[in-house]
C-alpha cells in the first residue's frame, strides 16, 4: 500500500537552506513513492507576532517555491492549512483532550515564549504543537518528513493519538518521523552552534532560497569556523562550523563522508573549503531560482494549484473531523429540511 505522508512549512520569514535540505528535498526525492500532502502552514505563522500585510503574498511564495523545487502538483496535494476550516476545529477536539503539561514541556515553546514579555505570550504559541497534530492526524498520514528540530512535536502528535484513540476509539493512525540521514539540523553561518532559521534577522546567519547568488556566496564564504586548519566531520564543539560546512557540502551533493573528504582533498585551507560549499550551493539554487521566477511570472497558476489542492485536502480532512465529532458524542449537523 502507498504510504500516506504530509508536511508543511510556516510562511515566516525566508524559507533557507536549512528548510530545503530538512523537509523539501525529502519530499520531492521520495515524491513517487507516496501518497502525499504538503501544506504552507499558514496558522502557525501568526503564533508570533507577524505582518498582515504580508502573510497572503508570503504564503503563496512558499507554495511557489514548493514547485520550484521539483514537486510536482499533479501527483502531491499542495494546499493552504487556512483554506481547510477542518485545521482549526480538529485542532479544538484534541486540545480539550491534551494536557496543559505536555504543551508546557516542548522546548520551542520554552524557547520563543523566553524570547518575549511573559504576560504576551499568544495562548497560541502554546497550543502550536496541537494544531500540528492536528495537521497530521486529519490526513490518517503515516509518514511525516521533516528536519529534527520537530522530533518533539511528532512525538507529542502520536501522543496526542493515541490518547483520543483511548478516550474515544481508534480514529486516528499514529504517525511517525522521518528525517534526513544528512542535514537533518542545518546549523547558522554566523554561529555554528544555533540552529539555522529563517526568522533570524542576523546578517550572515543564513542562506535563504531567493536570495542574490553573489550574497549566497558572500555569506558562505563569511561562514564562522575555528583556529586551526583541519577539514574533518567532527562531534566536537569547538569544530561545529567545518562540520556544518560539510554537512552542508555532502546534503547538496549526495555524497557520503569518504566521498566528501576525497572531493575535498586539495583544499588547502578553510577557504578553499567554503569555496567548494558555496560553488555547490550556489549552483543548487540557481534552477530553484529560474524555476521559481517562472512560476511566479502569473500568480494565477499557483493560485489555481491552491485551489485544486484545497478541493482535494478538504475530501479527507472534512470525513477525518466527522469521524472525531462523532466519536466524541457530538450532536452531528444533518442537511437543512423545513420542519
Ligand atoms: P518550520 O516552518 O520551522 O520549518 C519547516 C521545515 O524545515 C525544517 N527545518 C530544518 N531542517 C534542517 N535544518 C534546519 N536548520 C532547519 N530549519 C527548519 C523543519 O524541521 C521543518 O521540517 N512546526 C513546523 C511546521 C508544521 C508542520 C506541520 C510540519 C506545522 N504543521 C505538520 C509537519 C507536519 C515548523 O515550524 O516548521
């Protein structure tokens, strides 16, 4: 039987390298094999505080950019999380049936609400992990690509699963992770020892999908590394950025570590190094980038592939959120007849 996959991107801030090796190259190099769903998550893009003026064009950007990197829409679902109303209801059923501590215990949760005023953190920074949830469990999907920084959040979904499924009978399939054997935590250029996002405003922290090639270059090239002068995968802290410059080198390449180290055995220094890692990145982009100002050339295309998409997600999702009310014991809406 086809696997049943589905993922999403938030459409905040530049989608980065980081986005493309952690979850879009996985889709798309495994896009035959499955059954699959990809949405832009656009509720989750305001569970901090986010630009209405920008939010529509941002996340038709990411749908574009979805596209131009290879995956095809004839054969995978792409849609919008807003235009399924089933998100935000399913997501209401399994809050009520999820408990305030495990919402308290995710680390991304800690992490963002450290960052502001505490009496204005959004109850929806909290509750983001439960509309993923919601997110997968409404496609039954079985598979769920993405880059390690979620492995918390896949965890509490099957939580979160197998609860309902307990309290109300077996409704929803437990979904599981799959990460990138190489890339899976893309680290910053400018500090090898954060994770690489495409919310940083940090110059030289990131290289994001549409930006100028020479720049990609520039911040590949400005890359922090350490004092020495050995080029080598290593666990070791003080050698997180050579190690990060060759993750990203092997992840672009598809090579592995003894083919990365016989590619790179001329390099004389770290700067013959992040020439090599910038060369090949550089050239990874530039498809990406014609593809995308192709596509986006008439926006009405990608809208239409939305639409479509929207048409398609909401088949599932709509029988997924009947199948929860009822098991919950809801009064269900029937057809309007005159009594
Ligand atoms: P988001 O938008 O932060 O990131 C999107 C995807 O990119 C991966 N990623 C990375 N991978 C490797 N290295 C990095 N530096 C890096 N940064 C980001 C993420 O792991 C993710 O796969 N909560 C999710 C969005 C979401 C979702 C879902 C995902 C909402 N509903 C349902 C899957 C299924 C998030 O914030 O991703």
């Amino acid at each position: 039987m086809t696997k049943r996959v589905l993922s999403g991107i938030q459409p905040s801030g530049n989608l980065t390298i980081g986005n493309y090796v952690g979850a879009i190259r996985q889709w798309i190099e495994n896009q035959d094999q499955y059954d699959a769903y990809y949405c832009v998550v656009d509720l989750h893009a305001i569970t901090v505080g986010h630009d209405p003026a920008a939010l529509a064009n941002k996340t038709r950007e990411v749908a574009a950019l979805y596209l131009a990197c290879g995956l095809n829409p004839d054969t995978n679902v792409v849609f919008v999380q807003s235009h399924i109303p089933a998100h935000s209801q399913l997501e209401w059923l399994l809050t009520c049936a999820t408990p305030l501590g495990w919402l308290y215990r995710m680390t991304q949760f800690k992490d963002k609400s450290a960052k502001q005023e505490q009496e204005s953190v959004s109850t929806g920074l909290l509750s983001y992990p439960v509309l993923m949830a919601a997110d997968i469990l409404l496609y039954h999907a079985e598979l769920v690509p993405v880059g390690d920084d979620q492995k918390q959040h896949i965890e509490l979904t099957r939580d979160v699963a197998q609860r309902f499924n307990h309290l109300y009978g077996e409704i929803f399939t437990v979904p599981e992770g799959i990460y990138p054997t190489t890339g899976a935590r893309i680290m910053g250029f400018d500090d090898p020892t954060t994770k690489m996002s495409k919310s940083s405003d940090a110059q030289k922290h990131a290289v994001h999908l549409l930006d100028d090639l020479k720049q990609v270059h520039k911040t590949i090239m400005s890359a922090v590394t350490d004092s020495g002068n050995e080029i080598v995968f290593s666990k070791d802290p003080e050698k997180a950025g050579v190690n990060n410059l060759l993750t990203v080198y092997q992840a672009f390449t598809g090579k592995s570590e003894s083919e990365v180290m016989a590619n790179l055995a001329d390099a004389r220094g770290y700067g013959d190094l992040k020439k090599a890692v910038a060369e090949i990145v550089v050239e990874a982009l530039r498809p990406i980038q014609e593809n995308y100002a192709e596509l986006t050339d008439d926006v009405s295309y990608i809208d239409s592939i939305l639409a479509y998409g929207a048409e398609k997600a909401s088949e599932v999702a709509e029988k997924t959120l009947k199948e929860a009310q009822e098991a919950m014991g809801f009064l269900m809406a029937r057809q309007t007849v005159k009594p």
